[in-house]
C-alpha cells in the first residue's frame, strides 16, 4: 500500500529546515526531508526559487522586495467570497500595518483540488490589472480545523448554522445536531470548523458558548474571541498572584514623602506611572528641571520562568475594550498591588532626570523605592488646574503640576529641534451606558496635559535605552524603521493635487511631513494627510538590534512606563535591575537569540491586540448607526479598491464601503497608482469630501454598507442601490 504524501511544508519550515542542518542543502535534501514527491516537486522548486531571490537563503538580498508587496510563490488562506462573488484569500503571514493587498484566486488547474474558505494554499501571484493580486492555485494544504465566532441558527434537522461575525468571512458553517452543544438561536458561538465541501469548510461543531448576540457584551466578546486573545488565566498563574504581598522597605529608597501624582484618563483601569517635577537648583543646570518618572515595580511580583511570568509572556500586552479588559496580569496585580493608587505605598522603580532649560537629558539613575501616590488626576483635572492656577489641587500637588509644565514646554522644544513626527489623529471613543449600550461615539480632546505625560514618559523610555547602553546591558528596544519609498507614492499624489510637491530622491525626514501637514489650508485635507503619512510608517516592532525610532527621531528607545500592560516593559525593569544591582527580580544571562524570539512574539501579541481593539470598534459603530439607517451622513474617502471605496464618516469616525457595483453602469476602472477609482466618466479619489446614505449597519460583524450621494459637492446618480441591486430611472437630487 502506497504511503501517503507528506504535508507540503511551509515557508517558515523550510528556511528552518535550511539554518538547522549542518552541511549543504539543495532541493533533493529538502524533498526527501519533508517526503515531496511528483507534482509537488514542482511547487518546491517555485518556492526555493522566491526564498532565493529574496535572500532569504543565503543572507544575500538580490532584490529587495518593496513593503506590502507579495512574493511571487507564497502561501495564502482563503478567506470567502469578494463583493464580486469571486473567491478571495489573504497572506497566511502578514506583518505589515496596512491590510494586505486584495488577491483573488484563479480557478485550481487540473490535477489540483478547488481550495474552499478556510484552507490554505500555496499558489502562484501575479499582479492584478486593477491592482492586488490574481493568484494560481498550486497545492492545497492541509489546514486542520479553524475556529470561527458567529451566530448560531436553528434549523428544522436539529441541528443549525453559524453565521460568522466575520466581513471576510460569507458563508455560513453547518452544524449537526450532536455537534450544537445546546446553542440556541440568536446565540454567540465559537465553533471549530472541519473540511467539507467544494467551495468552503462547511461543518463545524460548538466548542464555546458566548451568550446572546444581541446582548452588550457580545460586541468585545467576538473581537476577543475573533483575534485568539486568552481570556482565562492558569490557575497556577492566578495562585501566585493571589498570594503576593505588598513590599516593605527593605532594599528600597524611601520616596512616600515625594508628591508624586498620577495623571491618566478618567476611565482608566490601572495607573503604573506617577511623576513629579522641580526646578533644578543645581548652579549647572540654570533654568533646567529635575523629574521623576515612577513606575509600578512589576518586576518584584512576577518572577522569570514562573507561571505568571509565563501566562504574561503568553499574552504579551493588555487589551482595551469599552466594557472590559484584557489584562496582561491578574487583576490580584493589575488593578491592585502593582496599581500606584493614591494614599497607600506602592514598590515602584523611579527614573531620576535632569533635564536642561531647552529640553535635553543630561543625566539619569534608576533606584527602587517605595511611594504614596499624592493624588489621582485625569487630564481634564490637570488641564483646568494649569489655566486656572492651579485651582481645585493642595499646594504641594498644584506646585508639581507647576513644574511638570515646566518640563513639559522644555522637552516639546527639543521634540520640534530633532523633527520627531507630529500626527495629531483623531483617536475614536466610544461611551456605554449603564445597560451596555451605546451612548455616545466621538472623539477624544487632546490637551498639553495629555502631551506633558507622553513627553515625560519618552523621556523616562529614552533614559532606560541609554543606560541599558551606557553598562552593555541587553536590551529589548522599541525600533522604528523608515517608511519605504513605495508607500509614499499615494501620499505624494495626494499632495500634488493640493500643489504641494514631495520629494522622490532621498529619504524623507519626519519633519519634512510635518511642514507639508502645515501648508495644507482645509482642516479636513490635513486629516486625510495624517492617515496616509499613518500608512506609509512602517510598522514599530520589539528589538534587541537596535535601528533607532524614525517617528520620534530618537537614536536609541525602549518601553520602560508600562510594565502592568507591557511584557516589553517588563523586561526592559529586568534589565535595569541587572545592570544596576537593585536586588532580586532581574532575568538574569539572556541569550541573544531568546531576547530576538521574545521581540518578535511580543510584536505579534501587539498587533493581535490592536485588531481587536480595532474589530470591536468597528461592531460599535455599527451598533450605534444601526437606527439610522437611510439617513445620510459627510465624511471622506478613506479607502480606494478595486471593488469600491471605504469613507470614513466625519460625525463618528465609523468607516463602511460604497460597492463600486452600486456607482454607475459601467465596471469601475481602478487606477492603484493614484488610489482613484473611475466610473462613467466620474473620477473618486482618495480624500475627496463625500455624502453618504447609510444602507446596512451589521454589528455582528461590524459592517457598514452607503450608496454615494453626493462627491465633491456634486450629486451622484447610479442604476444601483447600496447592494447593487438595479434601481429604476434615476432620480436627481435637487
């Protein structure tokens, strides 16, 4: 009886399969090791050869691919249906901060199974007239089970159906009856999804219910539950953390009698900094400061190789939700002993700065202590204190804020000297009602009270860095590359209809955006330049290679202030307490190529947090407006695609898709170069002021759907309604 194939091993395999062995590796190496036989022998010679032009084989980079662009072999999970109904897949490794290009799969050559939602395959790129990527099926890989949140439907048989929460994600999944676990209709399910038929994995059973679907909660819960975030810890983890102790002074400097105050927001769950400030009196520092950044001492609680440790490791950072938190340790922790709450002592590692009259840190030491936070503020508080004198705070806090100010204009004017990039983007916020429900969405105000806090903390994170550098101390760094030239081309279309040129030789500094952000007159162009300048960044990661961070313009930097939410942070606390001998907590000897494993898991575990956030965002919005449907609403095009454009709406911030089928009679030309999109003659560019109606609102899965009404101040008529459904005579608006 004939064996059966190996599975066809993945990209990462390989190259691990090549960096392991210790003598010379060639095709035939690799196919015996990984058993590759007939037809896929093919597949292996295609993907060798995108490995060796990218140098990913030799260390040599011949051809340097630019970033969100595709190799021309790579492995892809297909995802479901496009708006087109054609069947679309995504990068099964994605690492950039934008969305991948769209990519859409050629029907499978003979000799090949049809791939179907959920599996991934290896196939063949090729670029897309309009823009993305067609892709040629090569091999089906065998997946394995993939778990999906939905809604569950009952249907007659007893069994039902999972209607995932998904946009990417269209078809529905089914359910035997002895596999529904007891869900009911209208429920919030997990489901694990097994291989069925030709367009899609159509069975699945119930592994988790999630409660109503309908219900307040179930919006955070699928983007948790979406994004794979742990929402349970070990209960060896939770046993530790419960019987931790506060600290006593033992081997810590006495700083209860400092007025250290924390400022944060007013919903703030866990306060892990606190600051004070004064004028220096030393007679070399005229007109400088003195600062101290305190930061909870987590590293006293959770030990290396401990279970909370591991539990914190495995999580990476916390995740933020209007109605809830994923912490990255215990509450036990989290929200109490590591918490720096006002009135009680709290262990902290403080970072002494002397700061000088125009903003440059001349000198730091890192001590451990133990404090008593003077008062808990939020930026509203601190903010009417600073314009009023002082108002409403004890004399010896008011004398704090004083100063804090004082630092706060000395470091901003050494920010604007080095150019460190200034996107002043609007941060969405959503606000719940006592019942769960949603209130109000809006935007945070920014103050300098926010801005006296990130400068302080900068200031703290670049301390940490230098002295980690200054004792040849390991390092987990916070790095910032440049943003690539590629990324800068819908940017520098954008600014060229406003008559403002970008230069196309050299690289580009921060401040430069800066100073093109200034010469744009309309406030809501400025918004559109910010998100693209947002775009072209690349992507800030963990490092212990340090390459400096390009947005702030800063040669060295690491996250020291966050250590409760932050495993990065963390680990920068342990370092410190190697380097500077401040007793027990330290990691210890770190092998190079742990911290590099550590960096990029920690990276990983930041973006998945972010899409969460991001996810449930979005089912928010899409709760809120679901009433208004058929209202219209002003906003800007976001987004251009080759199937149509995104806006996003000016009162919410809310982003949904206009279908390009609904725009016209004719199939939309997409022009990828200038990010526009043309339809009868008619021209939709990225940034252009629109007026939309509102023609769907899913919260399940956080979909908008519009018809465009208006562009540019002028009407815009279409044969189709938002679903490109075809409507009878057009009607003009007057």
């Amino acid at each position: 009886m004939a064996s059966k194939p190996a599975p066809f091993p993945t990209r990462d395999e390989v190259l691990r399969f090549v960096r392991e062995s210790p003598g010379k590796v060639g095709r035939r190496e690799i196919a015996r090791a990984f058993n590759i036989r007939g037809n896929d022998r093919a597949a292996l010679t295609e993907l060798l050869r995108t490995l060796e032009e990218e140098g990913a084989l030799d260390g040599r980079r011949k051809r340097r691919r630019p970033a969100g662009t595709l190799p021309s072999v790579t492995v892809l999970e297909v995802v479901g249906l496009d708006p087109d109904g054609a069947l679309s897949a995504r990068p099964a490794r994605w690492e950039e901060p934008d969305p991948p290009p769209p990519i859409t799969l050629d029907p499978a050559p003979r000799g090949v199974p049809e791939p179907g939602e959920g599996d991934r395959v290896l196939a063949r790129l090729r670029p897309a007239p309009d823009g993305g990527y067609l892709a040629r099926p090569m091999r089906v890989l065998d997946a394995g089970p993939r778990r999906v949140v939905g809604v569950f439907r009952a249907t007659g048989s007893g069994g039902g159906v999972i209607e995932p929460a998904e946009r990417r994600s269209r078809r529905s999944l089914n359910v035997p009856a002895e596999d529904t676990a007891g869900a009911h209709t209208g429920e919030l399910v997990v489901g694990e999804t097994e291989p069925g038929g030709r367009l899609g994995l159509t069975d699945a059973r119930v592994v988790e219910r999630l409660g109503d679907a309908d219900s307040p909660g179930a919006i955070s819960l699928a983007a948790i539950h979406g994004h794979g975030l742990p929402m349970r810890f070990p209960d060896a983890a939770l046993a530790e953390a419960e019987r931790a102790t506060p600290p006593d002074l033992e081997g810590r400097t006495d700083q209860r009698a400092l007025p250290l105050v924390t400022i944060d927001g007013a919903d703030a769950r866990d306060f892990d900094d606190a600051v004070w400030a004064e004028a220096d009196p030393a007679s070399d520092n005229k007109g400088g400061w003195r600062a101290v950044v305190a930061i909870a001492d987590v590293a006293h609680f959770v030990r290396p190789g401990g279970a909370l440790d591991k539990a914190a490791r495995e999580r990476g950072n916390s995740a933020y939700f209007p109605d809830r938190v994923v912490p990255m340790l215990p509450e036990a922790l989290s929200a109490d002993l590591c918490s720096l709450k006002p009135d009680v002592d709290r262990a902290c590692l403080a970072a002494h700065l002397r700061i000088d009259a125009e903003g440059e840190l001349l000198d730091w030491r890192f001590e451990r202590a133990l404090m008593r936070s003077a008062a808990r503020l939020t930026y509203d508080q601190v903010q009417t204190a600073a314009e009023r004198d002082g108002a409403g705070l004890a004399p010896s806090v008011r004398a704090t804020i004083t100063a804090l100010y004082g630092v706060f204009g000395a470091l901003r004017s050494a920010r604007e000297r080095r150019g460190a990039l200034d996107l002043e983007l609007p941060e969405r916020e959503v606000t719940l009602a006592e019942d769960g429900t949603v209130a109000r969405i809006g935007f945070v105000r920014r103050h300098d009270s926010h801005r006296l806090i990130e400068e302080l903390m900068i200031a703290a994170n670049v301390a940490a860095a230098s002295a980690l550098e200054a004792r040849h101390s390991p390092c987990m760094y916070r790095v910032h590359d440049r943003p690539d030239t590629a990324k800068l081309e819908v940017l520098r279309e954008f600014l060229r209809t406003r008559g403002i040129a970008l230069p196309r030789s050299g690289a580009v500094k921060p401040d430069a955006f800066n100073r093109f952000l200034a010469l744009l007159e309309n406030p809501r162009d400025v918004g559109i330049a910010s998100l693209m300048i947002l775009r072209a960044q690349a992507q800030a990661a963990y490092s212990p290679r340090n390459i400096g961070h390009y947005g702030l313009g800063l040669v060295r930097y690491a996250h020291f202030t966050s250590p409760i939410r932050r495993y990065a942070d963390l680990l920068v606390h342990r370092a410190l307490i190697d380097a500077y001998g401040l007793g027990p907590g330290g990691a210890g000897r770190i092998e190079p190529e742990v911290l590099e494993r550590d960096g990029a898991h920690i990276s990983s575990t930041e973006r998945r947090a972010q899409a969460a956030e991001r996810d449930a965002g979005d089912r928010y919005c899409a709760a809120y407006l679901a009433h208004r449907v058929d209202a219209e609403f002003h906003g800007r095009i976001a987004g251009v695609t080759r199937f149509g454009i995104f806006v996003s709406l000016d009162e919410t911030g809310a982003e949904g898709l206009v279908p390009g089928r609904s725009l016209g009679n004719a199939r939309p030309r997409f022009d990828a170069r200038r990010h526009s999109l043309a339809v009868d003659g008619r021209v939709l560019r990225l940034g252009d002021p629109v007026v939309v109606t509102l023609r769907e609102a899913d919260p399940v899965a956080g979909g908008l759907v519009f018809s465009l009404s208006v562009a540019n101040g002028e009407p815009w008529d279409s044969m189709a309604d938002g679903n490109g459904r075809r409507r009878g005579k057009p009607r003009r608006r007057r």
